[in-house]
C-alpha cells in the first residue's frame, strides 16, 4: 500500500497499514536509489512496533537495484543523519513517524552530507517513481550489512562539552517510551555526577504513558510535574525519535523554543567567538539580541531543516535553532540532534546557575504568545488583509509567510505544509502590548 498523500514537504508520514506497508516502503527504497543513484547509503528505524518490517522492506527495495546497505538497526534518527555525514555515504533513511501517534509510520530521508530529501529537492520524484510501480533493468544486487554506529555517535556528542565542567545536577527526564530511552544510557553512563531521574525509558512504539509530542501542552504535564516533585535542576522531555528535546526550568517552567536557542547560541559563542548563528524568522528578538551581545552574527532565515540545513552549508554556521525544538550544529553533520542541546543544557546551567534565574531577564523583557494555529477557508486572500491592516504600522517581509516588524512589537504568519491552517507568532516589548496585538490580529484571522 502507498497513497501519494504521505509524502510530506519534508519527510514521508501516514498511517500504517492503511496508508503506508511493506509494499509500499520497498517500492520507496527501490525509487529512492533510481532516483539519486546513491552506492552505499544507511538505513535505522524506531521503536515503532511496524519498525522492524518496514526497516527490513527498504533495505530491500535499495539493495535490489544495487545500493550497499548498512543496517544501523534501532537508532534515533539524529544516528542515522551521523552516519550519513561521518562515514561520508551517498544518503539514508530513518523509517520513523518522529512524534506522531502509535499508528503511524514514515520516513525521513537525506543525501550525502545529510542534506534532506524533501518536496523541493527531489522527494516527489521519489513518489512519482514509487507510485509508478515501474522496475528498471539494474545491475547486480547490493549487500545489506549489520553496522554499530552507537560508540562514534556517544563520543561525538559528549565532545561538544566539557564532561569535567558538568557539575552534580538532578535532572527528570521523561523519554516518553521514544528512542531517547536508547540513546541517553550510554550517555549518561559517562556523567555518573548527573543524578538523572529516567521516566519512561523503555522503548515501546504502543507510547502506553503518552504521546512522544513534547509541544502538546497536555505531553508535558508530566515533566512539569516530576520535575517539581524531585526538586530537579532541569526537566528534558524528548519526542517519539529523540531529534528534538525541551526543557522545563527549576520551578517547573517551560522553556520556549527561541529561548533555548539564545542560550545554546551563547554557549556556543563562548567556544568559537564570532560564530554564525542562524536562527527562524518566528523567533523572538531574545535570539539576535543574545547572539549580538555575545560577539556572534545572527542571520534570519525560513523555517524548515532543508532551508536552515542549506544556509548553514552555505554561510559556514557553527549553530542554528528553530522554535519548533530542532537545534542543528556544524559539527555534528550539519544536522539536527536531540542529545547535543541536552549535554550543552547541562554544561550552561552548570557554569551559570539555577535555569529559571537565567531565564528572568528574558521572561521580563520579551512577551512571545507561542504558535497560535486557526484554520482559515482562503489562505492568500487572509495574508493579504493582513498585510492591508497591518502594513502601515511596520517593515513587510515575505521571506516566509507574512512578517511584519515595528518598533515594539512583530509578527510572522505562515500558511501549513499540509492543512489550510495559518500560524501566528508575535512578541512584544510588553505583556500588555502583546496581548492587544494579539487580540488585534487573531480577530482579523478569524474573522
């Protein structure tokens, strides 16, 4: 089974069997390899419980038109990104469903260099060749090979800390039955003064506790809560993959996606003075304004990995950060990972103090509402009104979506990929003007 509409803008996701099997991942497998004729490639999968099966069927599909496989087995996808990068292979695919329900599966797909495979760079190509049903005349059969990438990837992520610097922190984190539980022991086996407090570690694609979907409020009600409950340094909830991870502060906090991205920028500046920061167009202003004052460069960019993946290749970033929790470093394949922001999390608050005292001034001087989804019937008839209403009071920008910036207060709305949806990020020099802008232009959203 292979219905045309799992093929994303940025990776491939439906529901398991109905949308996406067996059939239908070797004959993605199989398009990929004829479509960018790579020669050895990596394959991982989750804890999904169709993971085993759907790994199995794309190796297959790559291996029958003579691609070499290495087999990384149950990886986080950020393992298979390292793979692609360290090992210098054509490309790879993690066979993941990243933070959707149980009865999803999916894909997440890249070239060499671990630059992604999306609907701009050669994804609906892919489609159109699987749903072809087409099989060319090909060359001998590639191999399928066991590979153990699990001792490169632990030393390459401790490497972007100092282990000695660490200091004894407690710390809740909740792995939410995800590929964190795999990937964090071996980790923190080499921390043995962090007193890690490891919730729902136990790998299970059936998520019997809850969603792996740390940016639903309702997911992280647990985190929140354990973390008050231990008197804990810091809480880290990570999503269904483990590329993604977000912090709740010693009194029980959640720490914004642009606020992280500050601080790991900062943490980062101080190792490599100067450095280019990239950060998303819906972030708050906390982000150039950190980066600035700590010596970096902060470069504005659209939101999406293929896009900030690219601009970090292109001007040469050390770091970038995307309020959806993805945090992408130069020297880690130029990808996105889950476990590095964590260790730099540790490594900050160990030099700095309690999380929630670093966090004041920013909670006191920029006031965010978060994303603010509405479905609307006529999205470009809705960003034009906007641009109409609002035009006058700023400086217009159409890098993504529509962005409006003045003096006190901006904002970016940007249509979804994949449902006729708008999202709303603003931010204001004060609690009260951002609540009015807000109120102003959610009314004209929904109106």
């Amino acid at each position: 089974m292979l219905d045309p509409k799992v093929f994303k803008a940025y990776d491939i996701r439906g529901i398991y069997p109905d949308q996406l099997d067996e059939e239908g991942a070797y004959a993605i497998g199989r398009a990929y390899v004829e479509q960018f004729e790579p020669r050895k490639i990596a394959v991982g999968r989750d804890m999904r419980l169709s993971g085993p099966s759907m790994q199995d069927a794309v190796m297959r599909g790559a291996a029958d038109v003579g691609a070499d496989v290495l087999d990384l087995g149950l990886v986080g996808t950020e393992m298979v990104y390292f793979a692609v990068g360290e090992l210098e292979l054509d490309g790879g695919i993690a066979v993941t469903a990243s933070h959707n329900p149980k009865e999803y599966t999916g894909m997440k797909i890249v070239r060499r260099g671990a630059l992604p495979v999306g609907g701009e760079s050669g994804l609906l190509d892919v489609r159109d060749r699987a749903m072809s049903g087409a099989r060319h005349e090909t060359g001998p059969a590639g191999t399928i090979t066991p590979y153990d990438i699990w001792p490169a990837f632990v030393d390459r992520v401790l490497s972007f800390v100092d282990t000695a610097a660490i200091k004894p922190l407690r710390v809740v984190i909740d792995a939410a039955n995800g590929m964190a539980g795999a990937m964090l022991p071996p980790v923190l086996d080499r921390l043995p003064q962090v007193d890690a407090v490891r919730c729902f570690f136990e790998p299970d694609g059936s998520f019997p506790n809850h969603e792996p979907n740390p940016l639903l409020p309702e997911n992280r009600e647990f985190i929140v809560r354990k973390t008050l409950e231990e008197h804990a340094d810091l809480g880290v909830a990570f999503d269904g993959d483990a590329d993604r991870c977000f912090f709740v502060d010693d009194t029980g906090e959640f720490v914004p996606g642009d606020f992280v991205t500050a601080i790991l920028a900062e943490s980062i500046l101080e190792k490599e003075p100067g450095a280019k920061i990239i950060y998303d167009l819906r972030a708050s202003w906390a982000v150039p304004d950190t980066v600035e004052r700590a010596g970096g460069t902060a470069l504005v960019n659209r939101v999406g990995h293929a896009f900030i993946k690219q601009r970090m290749r292109k001007d040469n970033a050390t770091f970038g950060g995307e309020v959806s929790g993805h945090y992408y470093f130069r020297d880690f394949s130029q990808a996105d990972s889950g476990v590095v922001p964590f260790l730099l999390m540790l490594e900050y608050i160990s030099k700095r103090g309690r999380l929630s005292e670093v966090l004041r001034p920013y909670r006191e001087r920029y006031f965010i509402t978060g994303e603010l989804n509405t479905p609307v019937a006529d999205v470009p008839l809705k960003l034009q009104e906007l641009k109409e209403r609002f035009g006058a009071e700023g400086e217009v920008s159409h890098l993504d979506g529509l962005s409006i910036t003045a003096d006190d207060w901006h904002f970016n709305v940007r249509p979804s990929n994949t449902e006729p949806l708008l999202r709303l990020n603003l931010e204001a020099r004060s609690q009260e003007l951002m609540e009015r802008k807000r109120d102003e232009v959610l009314d004209l959203i929904r109106n």
